[in-house]
C-alpha cells in the first residue's frame, strides 16, 4: 500500500509531466507561428518582386505605344500641312530656319510668332528627331469640335495660320456640322497629340507612386490614335471574330482580352501561392506531431485523425494535385496571352504602317 509520500510524489511528477507537455505544445506552436510568419514575408517579398517586374513591362509598352503615336501624328502634321516640304527646301541653307519662318509670312501672310514656332519646332523635329514641339503646339487645338469652348488669342492666330496653309478648311459660323466633317482629320491630329501629353504626365504620376512603394498601375492609359478609332468603328461588325490562329477564340477585343488574360494568370499564380503555404504548414504540423508522438506526449483525438498516415497522405496528394492543376492553368493563360499579344502588335502595326520621317 502506497504511503502519503509516495502518493504524493507520483501527483507532483504527474503535474510535472503535463507542465512539460504544456511547454512543449506552447513552444511547437510558437514555432509553427513563426514559420508562418516567415513564409508570409517571403511570399509578400516574391510578390512585390513580381509586381515590380510587372510594372516595368508594362509601363515600358504604354511609354513606346505613346512614342510611337506621338511620332506618328507629328509625320501625319507636318506632311499635310507642307512644312515638310518646306523643311526640305531650306534644310541645307546656312540661314535656313529664318528663311524658313519668313517664307511662312511672306508666302502664307502667317503672324510672325507663329511662323517662328512653327518654323522652329519643325527644325526641331526632323534636325534634333523631336517631335515634342510640334506636338505641343497642334495639341492647342485639340477643342475645335467644342463649340462651347472659347479660343485664346494665340489660338486663333494658329487657327488662322493652318487655315493659310491649307490644313484647316473654313466655312460659315451656320454650318458647324460641315466644319467638322471637313476637319475631322485634322482635329484627329490635334486629339491624338493632346493624348500623348496627357500620357506623359500621367505615365510621370505612375513613376512618381511607384516611388512610394505602389507597384499597381492605376491609370487607363489611352494609346489608340483618334483617327483609328474611327476606322474601328466603321469596320465594327456583329459577326464574331475568329482568331482561332492564335489558338483562342473570342468576340472581345484583343487588347481586352490580353487584360482578362493577365487577370487569369494572376489569379491561378495566387491560388498556386495559397495552396503551397498550406502545404507547407500541413507538412510542418504533421512533423511535429510525429515528434510529439515519439516523444510520448499525449494528443487529441482530432489530431489523431488528421495527421494518421491514411489522412495524411490523402491529404498531401489533394494538396500537390490542386497546385499542379493552377500551375497547368497559369501555364496556359500565359501561353494564350503571349499569342494574343502578338496578334495586337501585328495588328497594330498594319494599322499604324511603318513610320517614315526624315530624322524620326
């Protein structure tokens, strides 16, 4: 028969033992917290790191499309107009850019500010291959088809000079409906370099955030030139499009259909991310449970069932065959999008033909 003192001991070394499994349990948890924890920032670090490249795709393509609409729309002016017919004339002059300016006021009666910079800005864009002045002055007039919009003196007087050279045709203050059909090409232009400036401030902005730690592009950027637009609506046709030689089939606009394309990917590369942390936090849970287990400690009924071979193979397999399945997915959402990125620039390209300036 046990004496007190030996009852009492085995009650001490019985509260011992569950003081120690306590401590364990608390120190496996802890653990388990801090492996969370540390896989969470490096899953946040990979995806800033994937944002970051994103951006700088991105914004790369939005800078050249912008580049090249801008390019384009400078040609598109300077040809019509016939200032690059007379850059070509006083090109090689040794004062060839005054006798530039003082042919647009003597041949053209064009005020002489304007004459200068116009003069200037066409020097700058086939001399210095910059198209920035030349844009920056057409842009001015990018509200001719607002009615309701008051021109400033400067404008009238560009108003007039493109009148004087042909490139704006007038007609009575009645037939506001004739003027723009007349002009329509023209305030086209004059949008479309509104458009590019407007771009690059909004792409500076975009860098200006990117700086404070927001990798998202947040603007909607617009890089489709203003004349195109209505090439695209004339050619609009309810007969769905095929585009099976890009291997994807769809109604919606290839540039749309690249966006959904991205979100696709996105999403399985997230679903691929969420389900490798649970993965790995089921593998780390079951290993300290089987060290529980061989180290004697007691445990519940609930993690018994869980983590029991049976289960836990089940488990793990459901786990990898569910990150397989959103790899394959991502997989081929890239693949598609690839080819359909393709398709838009080639489409782009016939649309917008090759660019051909003297020093562009």
């Amino acid at each position: 028969m046990a004496t007190p003192l030996q009852a009492l001991e085995r009650m001490l070394l019985s509260q011992e033992r569950r003081e120690q499994s306590r401590v364990q349990e608390t120190l496996g948890m802890m653990q388990l917290a801090q492996q969370a924890a540390n896989q969470k920032r490096q899953l946040d670090i990979a995806e800033a790191k994937q944002d970051i490249e994103m951006f700088g795709t991105n914004l790369e393509l939005i800078q050249k499309s912008n580049e090249t609409m801008k390019l384009r729309s400078a040609e598109n002016f300077l040809q019509q107009t016939g200032l690059a017919t007379l850059y070509a004339k006083h090109e090689e002059k040794e004062d060839g850019l005054k006798d530039f300016a003082n042919d647009l006021q003597e041949d053209f009666d064009i005020d002489s500010t304007i004459a200068g910079s116009l003069a200037t800005a066409t020097w700058s864009a086939y001399k210095q291959n910059n198209p920035n002045a030349i844009v920056s002055i057409g842009s001015k007039l990018h509200y001719l088809d607002q009615p309701d919009v008051i021109p400033t003196a400067y404008d009238k007087k560009l108003s007039k000079a493109f009148t004087q050279l042909g490139y704006i045709q007038q007609t009575s203050a009645a037939t506001q409906g004739d003027f723009l059909d007349l002009n329509r090409d023209a305030i086209n232009t004059f949008k479309t370099m509104r458009k590019t400036l407007d771009n690059e401030v909004n792409l500076a902005k975009e860098v200006s955030q990117f700086a404070t730690g927001d990798f998202k592009i947040q603007t909607e950027f617009d890089i489709i030139d203003e004349s195109l637009k209505k090439i695209e609506l004339d050619k609009t046709s309810t007969t769905p499009v095929d585009k099976s030689f890009i291997g994807y089939e769809t109604t919606i606009p290839l540039d749309k259909s690249i966006q959904l394309l991205q979100k696709e990917a996105k999403s399985m590369n997230d679903i691929v991310k969420t389900k490798e942390l649970e993965l790995r936090e089921y593998k780390n849970a079951l290993n300290n449970f089987r060290i529980l287990q061989r180290a004697g400690v007691e445990t519940s009924q609930k993690d018994k069932e869980l983590y029991s071979d049976n289960s836990a193979s089940l488990i793990l397999q459901e786990l990898q065959n569910e990150i397989n399945s959103a790899k394959k997915d991502a997989f081929e959402a890239r693949k598609v999008e690839t080819r359909v990125s393709d398709a838009f620039r080639e489409e782009t390209d016939e649309r917008l033909g090759t660019i051909d300036m003297f020093g562009f």
